[in-house]
C-alpha cells in the first residue's frame, strides 16, 4: 500500500489565534516599522560613524533589517540569517579604523533589531530551541571579544544580556499562553463530557423506568393470554394453541426486559422498583415543596392520559419544584396541568404543563441541593423529546424562571 504523503502544515503568523484584529496585524506592523527604520539607520551609521564602505554597509544593513519580516511567520529561520549578518557585520568592522566610543562588536541599530528577533522566537520556538539560540549569541560574543580592537569590556556583552532577557521574557509569555489555552480546551472538554454524561444517566433512568409501565402491560397480556382456555368456554383448539403462543412469547418479552434491565439499572436504583408516578402524584409534590416554605399553587388535571406521558409530566415538575427550591427558595410558585386541542386543528389533544416561579424573596444564600433529580434541563428536554412534545425553559424578566411543556396524549400521523 502507497503510502499518503502528509502535507506540512503551514505556519502561522504570530499573535495568529488572537481574538482582536488589531493584535492579529500588531507583529506584522511592528516588524513593518523596525525594517523601515533601521535600514536605513544602518547604511547611514556603519557608512558615516565607523567608515565602512557604503556598498559592504548596504549589503549588511538588508541582511540584518530585511529578515525581520520573515520573523513574524518564521522566526528561526530570520535568526539565521541575522545571526551571521551581525557576525559578519562585526568582522567587517575590524578593518576599519572607528573611534573608541562606539559599541562595538555590534551597534546599536542590530542590539534593537537582535532584541526584536529573541522576542518572536521566545514566542514561538520550544525551551530548547531557546537555550541553544541564547548559547550560540553568547558564544560568538565571547569569541569576538578576544579580538577586540579596542580591548574587551563589559559592554560588549550587551547582545549577550539583552538577548538573554527578550528569550526569556517570550518564553514566559507563550508558555503562560500555552498553560491557559490547555485549561481552556479541558474546561470545554469536561463541559462536554459532563452534558454528555449527564444525557446518558437521564436516558438510562427513561429506560428503566419505561420498563416499569410497559412491563405492567405485558403481564396483564401474559395473564389474560394464560386463563383465556379457563375464562372463555368451548374454545376451538387452534385458538386455544394461538393464547397459548402469545403467553409464550409475552412471557419471553418479560425475561428479555427483565435482563435489559439488569444491565440498566445500578446499584442505587434499588428505590426505583415501585410503581412508576403519573399525574396523580403531582400534588404530592406540591405539597412537599410549600412544606419548604413556599407558596404553591397548583391546578390539577384529572384527565387520563399514558404512562408514559404522565411519567414524563411528572419529572419535569418534580425537576422544576426541585430547581425553585435550590435556587429560589420561598418563591411563589404555580403549576399548572391541563388537557387542550390546538386552535389550528393539527395534531390531537396535548397535555399542557406549566411551573412558573417569581423571584426569591431573598438571594439564596447558597445553592441548595436538597430534593432534585440533578438532571436539570438536559433531563427534562431528553424526556419531552421521548414522547415527542415540546419545551421552552427559561429566566423571567423579572427575575423568575418558567418551564412550559407540551406532551401529545396521541401518536401523530408521520403524514
């Protein structure tokens, strides 16, 4: 097999992840401007001040300023070529005669245009590549200073130095960057992991506790299927033989749901064998909610409606009295629960549900994690979207919260 060549990734300018546009063009401008200025700046010093030739002088001035450009996408590579610029920018200058004063081995234009480039390659290159960079400048410092012309001095270890600072301030500066970007990505990682987390426990719970309604019914079908003979007089052989198939195969369908729910269920589920609530068993929580302190009123729906959706109804409120108890304790609060048709005649009758809450009297004075689910709005939403309903959750302007649900009390047509 021929193996797919990868291609190299291209590399990016610096400050190139920065949210502002400004910051984003901050590298190129400054290198922009370094260039323009200490081109010329120095063909006019190494020319007039230490008498170099003007052509040797130009072609030393491009090799130095020029490659500042480059820095900004490849600052190793700049460094390169300003490094045996400014070596040989300093040899250059041994063959001629200039006065004592000036900085020698180099000038001042490459001590500002030298810093520039340490600055980029702290923010860009690895620990390493810096060290190996500050030791390389410190050497060839070293070595020119043995043929100084006008003997070796503490400020000729001024590139040393300066170089030395700007590695390090950069080094700190992209490592810092680094460090927050890692925690940033592992905040919206465990965020991700923790909804995820979260959508799987709420569906689990569904799914067992779905096996508790339906595994009522499949009961009832394997008893009824089971005294048909005895029940109903002067059954024909081939009827009796088809009640006696759908036992069977209601009978299997109870032990398949029963292993399902030996997978399913964990070792705290234990509670969770009792019968499933519904509609009826609302008030409970209302009830248990005032009993906290908070005035609740409650309108009651005696309608009959499936398993399934009153199970749904039920822990959505049960969720919602949960998170005004933890987070609006002492609120006035109603539920409301009732049966309607859309005005518009689509779809068939719906069970409506409403939790509205007003504002807590007082600011909670810490979250209050007594009587809840813990599933939250991921929850509710899993359990509205199981029965093919509708949610729309969220804060009041005045400060309270509202939970509205709709559940269809009947199958749509797919039509």
């Amino acid at each position: 097999m021929t193996p797919v060549p990868v291609e190299e990734e291209r590399p990016r300018a610096l400050l190139a992840g920065a949210s502002r546009r400004w910051v984003r063009a901050l590298p190129w401008a400054v290198a922009f401007l370094l260039c323009v200025v200490l081109l010329p700046t120095t063909i006019v010093v190494l020319t007039a001040d230490y008498g170099l030739n003007g052509g040797v002088a130009s072609a030393l001035a491009v090799a130095q300023a020029a490659p500042l450009l480059l820095a900004v996408v490849r600052p190793l590579q700049a460094w390169y070529v300003v490094f045996a610029a400014d070596v040989a920018g300093a040899l250059a200058l041994l063959g001629v005669d200039f006065e004592r004063r000036l900085l020698w081995p180099f000038p001042p234009m490459e001590l500002v245009g030298y810093i520039a480039l340490c600055l980029a390659l702290g923010l860009r290159e690895r620990r390493r590549t810096l060290i190996l960079v500050w030791l390389a400048t410190a050497g060839a410092n070293v070595g020119l200073g043995f043929v100084a012309p006008h003997g070796a001095g503490a400020k000729e270890l001024l590139l040393t130095i300066l170089g030395g600072v700007a590695l390090l301030l950069g080094g700190v500066l992209r490592e810092r960057y680094e460090v927050q970007r890692r925690l940033a990505e592992q905040e919206t990682i465990s965020e991700a992991e923790r909804g995820r987390r979260t959508l799987l426990e709420e569906r689990a719970r569904i799914a067992r506790e779905l096996h508790d309604v339906v595994a009522h019914h499949m009961s009832v079908i394997t008893v009824q299927a089971d005294t048909a003979e005895y029940r109903l007089a002067a059954l024909p052989p081939d009827v009796r033989k088809e009640f006696t198939s759908i036992a069977a195969t209601a009978r299997e369908s109870l032990g398949e749901m029963r292993r399902l729910l030996g997978v399913l269920r964990n070792e705290e589920a234990h509670g969770e064998l009792a019968p499933q609530p519904g509609l009826a068993q609302i008030g409970q929580l209302v009830e248990a909610t005032a009993r906290t302190g908070g005035p609740v009123e409650f309108t009651p729906c005696d309608a009959e409606v499936p398993e399934a959706v009153g199970l749904s109804a039920y822990r959505i409120v049960q969720e919602a009295l949960a998170n005004v108890v933890r987070h609006a304790p002492g609120a006035a609060t109603r539920v409301s629960l009732s049966v309607s048709r859309p005005d518009d005649g689509q779809g068939g009758e719906r069970l409506t549900l409403l939790v509205v809450n007003d504002p807590p009297p007082e600011p909670p004075a810490g979250p209050l994690e007594a009587g809840g689910t813990g599933h939250g709005l991921v929850g509710m939403r899993e359990r509205v979207r199981l029965v093919g309903g509708t949610l729309d959750a969220g804060p009041l302007p005045d400060g309270g919260f509202r939970v509205a649900a709709q559940l269809p009390l009947t199958e749509e047509d797919p039509t």
